[in-house]
C-alpha cells in the first residue's frame, strides 16, 4: 500500500509544469493562494515574480494543450495573456495582485530589462554582415508598408462613412505610433494642443485602439506562423533570403554564473547610454539609441567575443525564465479588456482589422520583393508596428515563436513610432 502511494506520487512529481513536479508546483500554488487571501502577498519584486511565474506558467501550459489556441491562435502565449486579462476583469485574481503585477511590469521596470536583455542577446549572436545586411533591406520595407495601411485605412473609413481624417487619427496613426508610453500618450498631448481639448478625453479615444490591434496582432501571429510553417514563405527565423544565416550558428556557449553577471552588466550600460542620449536628443526614444548603439559596436567588431558571450547568456536566463511570468503581468495589468468592450462598433472593429491585415499583408509583399522571408517580414515589420509597444513586441514574437527577432521589431517599432509622431503633429494641424 505504502509503495502503490509512493508510485502514484512519483508518477505526479514526473508530471512537470515548466520543469516543476505537479506536487510540487501545487504545493506552490496552495501557499500561492493563502498569502493572496490573508492580503500577506507582498507588493514587492518577490510578490510580483512568484505570483507572475506560477501562473503564467500554468496558463501558458494550458493554452499550449488546448487544440485551438495550439494549433491557430498561438498557443500558450495568447491563451495566458487572454486569460490574464479575462481573470484580471472578472475578479478572479484579487486588485492586490493585479496591482502588484502593474508595479513590477511598470514602476520596477521589469519590462525595460527584459526587451534590453533580449535585444542585445539578438543582435550579439547574429552574424553581423547578415546583420547589416538585413538591416539595409528591413526598414524600408517597415516604413513604406506603414505609408500603405496609412492610406489604406482611411480610404476604408471614407468608404464606410467613419471619414477619413477620424480613420486615420483614431485607428492608423495610434495604431502604429509604438505603443502606450512612447506611443499614444504624447500623441494624445499632439492632439489635445492641435484640438484645443484635453489630454486625458483624447487618450480614452485612442486606448481602445491599440488594445484590439494589439490584440489581433498577437493572434494573427500564431495563426500564419502555424499556416505558413516549413513552407517556402518561412524563414524560421531568420529574416533575410540568402544561403547564409542570419543568426549565428556558432556552437552555444556553456553557461559561466560570473560571466553571467558580466553579461547583465554590458546590457545595463546600453540602456543607460540609451537613456544618456534620449536624454540629449527628447525625439528619439532610448530603446531606438539602444539598438543603434548594439548594431554600431557589433557592425565595428570592437566587442569581444566573451562579453558579446556573455551578454547572449544572460539574454538566454531572462527570457527562458521569464517569458511566461512577463505575458501574464501584461494581460493583468495592461490589457484592459472593460475599455476595450465598451468601445467595440462595427466600423470600429472592421477599421482595426484592416489596419493589422494591411500592414501585414503589405510587410510580407515587401519584404519578398526586398529579399526578406515573407513570414519574418509580415510578422517584424508588419504585426509588431500594429501592436503595444514593448510589450506587444514581446507578444507577438512569442506567439510565432520568433523571439529571435526582437532587434528588428523593435527597430520598426520605435524608429517608426517616432517618425508616425512626427507626422501626426503636422497633418493634425490642417486636417482635422
């Protein structure tokens, strides 16, 4: 009886959940719970990493078991960042943790950390001809499919009697301003000066926007990187059309504890150098002096190879770890879904459709034609520049499992943003 009991618990211990026994993961999730009911979780990086790990692990399990989200919708990465947000309006999970998630995801940083992480890793463990290579070829195809969904939008809106102008500055332009923060938060000051209206009035307006692209986006991800897969449209990675790699295919490097800590150090100093020049120069955001800093030093060769090492490792145990716990804090804590529901019509919906299915389906043409693989192109230069920023980055590249490709969805991302901001400000002048 007693080695029937034994055996039992050690088929569930061997039942793993991101590497963590079912037993022991339980054990987990039930001192998880009391801490939330006796109000004893902490508002701190241990509350917010614990509770973030647990359950987006969890969730990220689900998803990638059930047979549509598995198969269409991206698997677990949009399953955890849907069912966040849907536990997050519902109550489930207590204000206190959505709280404590904000915190880390927003006042803590977590999220700088984690796209700097991951963007220096990308950009040290490519080949860096490939890199420039592809660079060359990436942003035009990035700006030039931008101009078309610009059009393309606000024609449709024309057509179906939401106007032009009201198109294009409510669902294009906030659509591909690169997000919140960096995104339609200045833009809603650009609006509010122009219209002589307030701020706050005219970021409602645009909040729903970039929620449901964003939306879209992470799902339309997962849906062509599962229909085009192996075939000749995919790169699997790798962005550029050619015999070589764009990623360096050199032998992983065994993982040092110290040259991991080296690694940290070396991404850090590149977000402070970002935020020195953005600093400097307010129009261009610190993530896009970041990566023009990273491709500079790897394009000049002047890095060497330990510390560009060392920097892949520490990229490599940030975002294996904590991928998941990041997805969940987004749908927690940013993905409101009562905006979003109130502000669904019809025109609403269909307009943001266009505006993802457009630059997407533009990025991929574009991209062919410019010797990039459709599949990279339509998902680094099209869905990332229909989605929230950082954050959306993250998402969308974890639902096609291309997280890889960081570098240049944040590249069009920012670099874009910033120019859609520009020209925001000029046509709002004598357009609206």
């Amino acid at each position: 009886m007693e080695n029937s009991f034994k055996s039992i618990l050690s088929k569930l211990e061997g039942f793993k959940i991101s590497d963590i026994g079912l037993i022991t993961y339980i054990l987990m999730g039930a001192i998880l719970l009391i801490a939330i009911h006796m109000k004893l979780l902490p508002n701190t990086l241990i509350g917010a990493i614990i509770s973030l790990f647990l359950m987006g692990n969890l969730l990220y399990f689900i998803g990638a078991k059930l047979p549509i989200f598995r198969s269409y919708l991206g698997g677990g990465s949009v399953f955890t960042i849907l069912g966040a947000a849907i536990l997050a309006m519902t109550g489930i999970v207590p204000a206190g943790v959505v709280h404590t998630a904000s915190n880390f995801i927003n006042n803590m940083d977590f999220l700088s950390l984690f796209i700097v992480s991951l963007i220096a890793s990308a950009i040290f463990k490519m080949d860096r001809n490939m890199l420039l290579k592809s660079c060359v070829r990436f942003l035009p195809v990035a700006f030039l499919s931008m101009v078309v969904t610009f059009f393309v939008v606000g024609i449709v809106g024309a057509l179906i009697g939401n106007g032009f102008s009201k198109s294009i500055f409510y669902i294009a332009i906030p659509a591909m301003s690169g997000g919140v923060g960096a995104g339609i938060v200045p833009l809603s000051g650009i609006y509010s000066s122009a219209l002589g209206t307030v701020a706050s009035k005219e970021l409602s307006h645009l909040f729903p926007t970039v929620i449901l692209a964003n939306l879209i986006a992470i799902i339309l991800a997962g849906i062509i990187s599962n229909v085009f897969k192996n075939s000749k449209y995919d790169g699997h990675g790798q962005l550029l059309r050619t015999d070589e790699p764009t990623v360096a295919t050199k032998e992983e490097v065994q993982p040092k504890y110290t040259q991991i800590g080296v690694g940290m150090a070396v991404a850090m100093t590149f977000f402070l150098l970002g935020t020195i020049l953005h600093q400097i120069i307010p129009g261009i955001s610190a993530f896009a002096f970041i990566i023009l800093a990273i491709v500079l030093v790897k394009a000049l060769g002047v890095v060497p190879s330990f510390y560009e090492d060392a920097t892949v490792m520490f990229g490599q145990v940030v975002t294996k770890n904590m991928t998941r716990a990041l997805l969940m804090g987004v749908g927690l804590s940013l993905l409101d879904m009562n905006t979003l529901i109130k502000a669904l019509t019809w025109r609403f919906i269909l307009l943001v459709l266009i505006s993802v299915l457009t630059i997407t389906i533009t990025a991929a043409c574009l991209g062919k034609l410019f010797g990039l693989y459709p599949l990279e192109s339509a998902i680094t230069a099209g869905l990332v520049n229909n989605s929230m920023g950082g954050t959306g980055n993250v998402s969308v590249l974890a639902a096609s499992n291309r997280m890889e490709l960081i570098a240049f969805a944040q590249m069009g991302n920012r670099i874009g943003g910033a120019i859609v901001l520009v020209v925001a400000g000029i046509l709002i002048s004598f357009m609206h």
